[in-house]
C-alpha cells in the first residue's frame, strides 16, 4: 500500500538571548544552538513528552532521527465519545484520543516541517504558537527566548506588489538578528538597534490611506528580504483588479509533500529526499512552493 502525501509547511525557529549581556546561566551553559539541538534530539529519542498548555494536554513521541534531521510525532489529547454494544442498550464510553501531525525539524538550518491535518489542528498557526511556547519555556532557563516564523514562497510577494493597482500598507515583524542567517547589512542594523533597545521583536510598518504608498526594492528589499529568507512576518494590504486584498506570510508559507507513515519508519532513501526538501527551504532562493 502506498502511504499518503501530506502537505508539510515550512517554518524557521530563532533563538535570541533575553538581554544583549552575556548573563552568567549563559557562560555556564552550552551555546543555544546546541542547547535547542539537545531538545530536539530528546524529543525525538524519548518514547513520550508531556506538555501541558491551560487546560490542553499535547504529547510528543519520538519516531526517527539521522544526522541533523528528527522526525517527531505532536500530539494533541482530547475527550471523545464512543458508542460501544451493551447487554441492553448502547452504551457510551469515554476515551482519551490522541490524534497526531509529523514534525520534522532539520536542527542545522533551524527549519520545522510542519504536517497540515485540520482533524488534529484546525489553525496551522495555533499548532505553531504552542510549539513556540514549549520551546520557548524549555529555553527560558537557559535565559534564551524562542519565535518560530513561517519561510514564505519565493515568487508570491512581489508578486503581489507589481500586479497591485493601489497599496495601503506594508507591515513587517523581524526577529532580534541571527548571526547566521540573513544580509549583513540589515543584520548589522538590527543588532544595533538590540543593543540600544535589547528588544526581542523589530515591528516596522508603512500606510497610505488613499492607497499611494510606493514599495520599492532598493528601498526596502532589504528588510523585506529578511523577513522572507531568515524568518519573520509581513502583512500587505492592496488592491487588485478592483478588489482590496490583505495577505500575510501566514497565507504565503511554503509548503511541500512528503510520504505520512503509520507505523514503518523512512528508508535511506527517502530521508534523503526529506534532506534535500529541508535544504531547499533554507535560502528564498532554492525555496519552492510544491504542489500535489
């Protein structure tokens, strides 16, 4: 039987101090690259982690690893009925049921494949805030803070603007600068910025009412590249062929297939494939939005 592709979403997790001073937690510690590393590889070696979210309870199950690429099954536990054969009637029985997605996280690029399935998570982008709020409080500790970004398509954006008849606003989230990832110009500004204001999170945002506001390249391309390559969020509201439009990173995350397994783990092979599709969504540039 051939298993099932599912869409799997792409998205960057980035991992900045709480203060722009090396605290002393920090000095005691491994780097934070190889502190969410060890995370990682626990939850994917563990046969189960709890976390536990207001009343919500979710699980992680470790499936498979090799090299810098883990496979993890996330799990949200809910109560459900079932309608079972009594003696004189039917009966209902109540269960816990634990229905899962796949996450595959590639620890070297710090990209997260995400399963798409709406009878587990309805909103991708819920299931993404609780991950970010578990390894957000794991990293704590170590007096890191953790924000997971969608990697958005490479062509859809400017798309956007050059088919535009009218362009209202630009909105752009940029996380504290990574030293790995992204143009050093912009990484150059936004570390000064850190140092003069330790902020976590750059918010920067353009209007125009009348819908006159002007985006271009060399003016911005710089930022907004940021936001597309390394991680971060943008929100653009237009008007195209008469119609006002408002799309988000959220609506442009990119997105691959790959094989779901119920129960046998992934040949050489295909985690191989599932290598070369992480790598891909590393740069904009090799980052494709593949379709069914």
């Amino acid at each position: 039987m051939i298993d099932k592709r599912s869409p799997f979403y792409a998205y960057r997790y980035l991992v900045t101090p709480i203060s722009a001073q090396i605290t002393i937690i920090q000095q005691l510690n491994k780097s934070k690259e190889e502190l969410m590393t060890d995370m990682i590889r626990n939850l994917a070696l563990n046969t189960k982690t709890e976390y536990t979210k207001g009343n919500k309870r979710f699980l992680f199950y470790g499936f498979q690893e090799k090299g810098d690429t883990y496979i993890i099954k996330f799990a949200r536990e809910t109560d459900e009925k079932i309608y079972i054969e009594g003696e004189s009637d039917i009966e209902i029985k109540e269960i816990k049921e634990a229905k899962f997605v796949y996450l595959i996280i590639d620890t070297k690029h710090q990209i997260i494949l995400l399963e798409r399935n709406v009878s587990v998570f309805q909103q991708i982008e819920a299931t993404i805030n609780v991950l970010a709020d578990f390894f957000r409080n794991q990293m704590r500790q170590f007096d890191y803070v953790v924000n997971i970004y969608p990697l958005v398509s490479k062509r859809k954006f400017w798309s956007y603007v050059e088919s535009a008849e009218e362009i209202y606003e630009l909105s752009l989230e940029m996380n504290a600068p990574n030293l790995f990832f992204g143009n050093s110009d912009t990484r150059d500004i936004l570390q000064e910025i850190k140092n003069t204001t330790n902020n976590e999170v750059f918010d920067i945002s353009f209007k125009n009412k009348e819908g006159k506001l002007k985006i271009i390249r060399e003016a911005l391309g710089g930022y907004i590249d940021y936001v597309r390559d390394v991680g971060g969020k943008y929100l653009l509201k237009f008007k195209r062929n008469g119609i006002r439009e408002t799309k988000t990173s959220e609506t442009d995350t990119a997105k691959t297939y790959i094989e779901r397994k119920k129960s046998e783990k992934y040949s050489d092979e295909e985690m191989q494939d599932i290598k070369e599709k992480l790598t891909s969504m590393h740069t904009l540039e090799s980052r494709e939005d593949e379709d069914e």
